[in-house]
C-alpha cells in the first residue's frame, strides 16, 4: 500500500516538474502537503540525487535530472521501500518467510510475485514526466 509519505514525495515532484525550483514552503503549499513532513522527505529525496537543492534568491529544490528520468517505482523503493507485498517476493529486498516449508511450492509466495510484477510494471515504466503531464 501506498503510504501517505510516498503520496507526498509524489505530488511535490509533480509540482517540481511542472513549474521548477520553489522553496520547500512554496512546494508544500502548491502540492497541499504538511510543510513540516515534506521537508524530511525532501531531504530523502536529496540523498538519493532525486532533488537537489540551490542557495539563493532564485533557490530552493530543483529536480536533479530531467522528469524523463524520474521513475515512479525508484521513488516509492526511496520512500517506502519494496514494491513487493510480502519480503519473499521482493527482487530488491528479498528476505525468506520463517514459516515458509518449500519457497518452490508456496502458494502465497507465487501470487504475491505475480502482484509485484504487475505493479513494478506499472510504476518502473511510468516516469515523472508522464505522471505530472508535462
């Protein structure tokens, strides 16, 4: 599930590819996010070379790369972690599920990596061009 932290990196990387810099109250009031929230994520967004930020009268964040660049699924891996719905059908983060028997034969683990297929195929392939519409 889509946490609301991701939700907001989201929505202040579209106002960042439509319009620009902006500083991080500007951003938050444009996107209609917690200023307060949005700055650690834009500071997450900062370490992962998402958004860069630049001193001065014309600063603020700024996209590091171009919008065509951005993908949806990288973002959210930043913000919330694996796609995946259960460690076992993760590719990023795979981990082994204790009460698991035979990974081969479980059942869970192959519907699980069929959703995470479908939603790495929606979200890796989707940039943030396409998102904000630009």
């Amino acid at each position: 599930m889509l946490t609301m932290k991701a939700k907001y990196a989201l929505k202040a990387l579209e106002v960042l590819a439509k319009s620009g810099a902006h500083g991080s109250r500007a951003i938050a009031e444009k996107a209609d996010v917690p200023h307060k929230f949005l700055e650690s994520i834009l500071q997450e967004l900062k370490r992962h070379d998402v958004v860069k930020s630049r001193r001065g009268i014309f600063g603020g964040y700024v996209l590091a790369k171009p919008a065509e660049e951005i993908y949806l699924g990288n973002v959210i891996r930043i913000i919330d972690g694996p796609l995946a719905p259960i460690r076992c059908a993760s590719v990023t983060a795979y981990q082994k599920c204790e009460d698991c028997l035979d990974e081969n034969t479980c059942a869970i683990k192959h519907v699980m990596f069929e959703v995470r297929n479908a939603i790495s195929g929606v979200l890796d392939k989707k940039t943030l061009k396409e998102f904000a519409g630009i």
